[in-house]
C-alpha cells in the first residue's frame, strides 16, 4: 500500500466515526487491512476492477427452497462488492439434480442481474447439468464455446488468463445424473494446443467442475507447463487448497483450489481473486457453513459448523506466479 493509499484508508476510518487516537495503532492497523483487502465492501463510487475475478459453483437452484435464497443473498453480496469484479466464473452445477429446464429458468434470472450489473459471465458444466437444456437459457453462452460439442472457453485478464473445461460425462438417463468427471478426446486435444500456445507466456489457470483426481489424463501436462499456476474447481462444497505433484523426486507443485457452493450445503460463499503481477490471491467470502441443509427455526447450530466457519472466515489461498521443478516435456 503506498502513502497515499494509507491516508486515504485513514480517511475513510475518520468517515466512519473512529478515532485514531481513541481506536489505538492495532486497532487502526486491522481498519486499514480491511478496507484495503481486495473484494471487500467498501464506501465510494463504485468502480470495477479488471483484475478481480468471481468465481461461483455449484447453485444446484431448487426453486423456492433454501438453494434459490442463498444464491439470492450471494448474488446481493457480489453486487455489493467495491470494487466489482469485472469477470464472473461459475464452475458447473448450475442445476438442482437433474438439470430441469425450471431449475435454470430460475438460476438465469439470478446470473441475468449479475450481467446487467456489468459482470462479464462465463458459465461452465457440473455433472448435474444438461447441456441441451442449459444452451435452451444461455444461447449466447453455448455459442461461445470453443468447440461445439462441449462447453470450453478461454477468458483474458492483464495478469493471467484462464481455461474452462466442461468435465460433464453426460449419461443417456435424464432421472440419474450423478457421474464422475472426464474430459473427452477432442476437449484434450484443445487443451493441449492451449497448453503449448501458452507455455511460455503468461499466466494461466484451468478450471472445471471436477477435481484433479477425476481428470488425470491432463494432470502431467499442467505440471510441466511453467507458465501454469494452478488448477481450480468445485463439485466438493467445500473450500479445501492442495497441492499436486508428478512424483516425490521433483520439486515441481502445481497449487489447487476446490471454491464452496453457493448454497446447496457444505461451505456455502464464493470466492474472489485478486490478480496481480507476481501472485493471485483467492480471498474466499464464507457465509455459513450447514450440512446437509440448513438449520430449522429455533435449532441450535452445531458446534462443529461453527468451528468450520471461524476457521474459513477470511481465508485466503495465494498462487505465486514463480515455479521451480524440472518443466522439460516427458514421455
């Protein structure tokens, strides 16, 4: 932060009524911090940042029940951040269960105010989701794709860019749609490419709906691409940071993170990242934590969920933009 920026946040905590005197250096120390932590709520005009991205996952919407309220109250959240993240990621799972043309009717009307807001959506598929029915509410969303049976885009930032994967193994059965992820052959192939065109060049992450560990045949090609920074996806409700590796010998590690639902259950928040010149950091936005629904009127939380929240409140996960490890390409 440079002095201008700190006399600014000092400003800011004058407007608010607090005396820097009275409140004490520590005191003031943790207001400067939190209004200068990126993705944060903060007073002033609004204005968007470039390089603030959202990412969101699994809404798993049920009209009318506690899935829509939470992703209404998240979606109140996002608008409300200042600055506004200029790109909007969701990573699958837009759908309840079996991907119901009513459950997107829903999602769209959310995921249409955050766009109208001026958030640039980029939308990608959870093994809950059916592709025909999601392309029936995001035309323009299907279209963009870059290959036309699969739903796989690219996004630019000045920092970093990112790969969206679609790791949906459809099924024949609309009633069943709980499947593990893959990733076909032709979605391989353009991600290679991908990989290649930007092996050395600037930063990248990939992103999809499902693990690592459910999408191994890409797993050695991230690791050996330098310019590669991690791997984020969903599908586990859970904020959960990792690391993966290609064997014990080799230093190289390549950073994940699993970001939580919106509000199916689990960690339910989403998640902002900061891209900067040397690093990205994810801030994550916890709102509750319930499992496997939310609590009744009148029950006593559990402890446990209380200990998971205070835990996740205010976690971060950085991904530096240096490597080490031996990036030569291997058989």
């Amino acid at each position: 932060m440079n002095r201008r920026d700190f006399l600014g946040n000092l400003a800011a905590i004058g407007a608010m009524g607090v005396s820097i005197e009275a409140a004490g250096v520590e005191k003031v120390g943790k207001a400067v911090n939190a209004l200068s932590r990126p993705g944060k709520k903060s007073r002033g005009p609004l204005r968007f940042d470039d390089n603030l991205v959202c990412i969101i996952s699994d809404l798993h919407v049920r009209p009318s029940r506690h899935q829509e309220r939470c992703l209404a109250e998240i979606t109140e959240q996002i608008l409300a951040l200042n600055p506004r993240p200029r790109k909007l990621l969701c990573l699958g799972d837009i759908a309840y269960l079996t991907g119901k043309p009513e459950e997107y009717e829903v999602a769209k009307q959310y995921l249409d105010k955050l766009e109208a807001a001026g958030m640039q959506l980029t939308l990608t598929m959870g093994n809950h989701d059916r592709r025909s029915t999601f392309a029936d509410f995001f035309p323009a969303h299907a279209a963009a794709s870059a290959l036309p049976d699969r739903y796989v885009y690219t996004v630019e930032t000045e920092y970093a860019d990112f790969i969206l994967l679609d790791s949906l193994q459809q099924g024949d059965d609309t009633k069943t749609w709980i499947t593990p992820g893959a990733l076909d052959e032709g979605q391989v192939k353009w991600l290679e490419a991908q990989i290649e065109s930007r092996r050395d060049g600037k930063p990248f992450f990939v992103m999809a709906h499902h693990p690592i560990e459910e999408l191994k045949v890409i797993r050695k090609q991230l690791l050996l691409c330098p310019s590669c920074k991690g791997f984020i996806y969903g599908h586990k409700h859970i904020w959960d940071t990792g690391w993966i590796r290609i064997n014990y010998k080799e230093r190289n590690l390549l950073r994940t993170l699993c970001v939580p639902s919106t509000g199916h259950w689990g960690d339910i928040g989403f998640v902002t990242l900061a891209l900067e010149k040397d690093r990205a950091v994810a801030s994550l936005h916890e709102q509750e934590f319930f499992f496997p629904k939310p609590l009744k009127e009148g029950e006593d939380k559990p402890d446990m969920w209380t200990e998971i929240e205070r835990e996740h409140r205010d976690a971060i996960c950085v991904f530096p933009y240096s490597r080490c490890g031996n990036f030569e390409k291997k058989d």
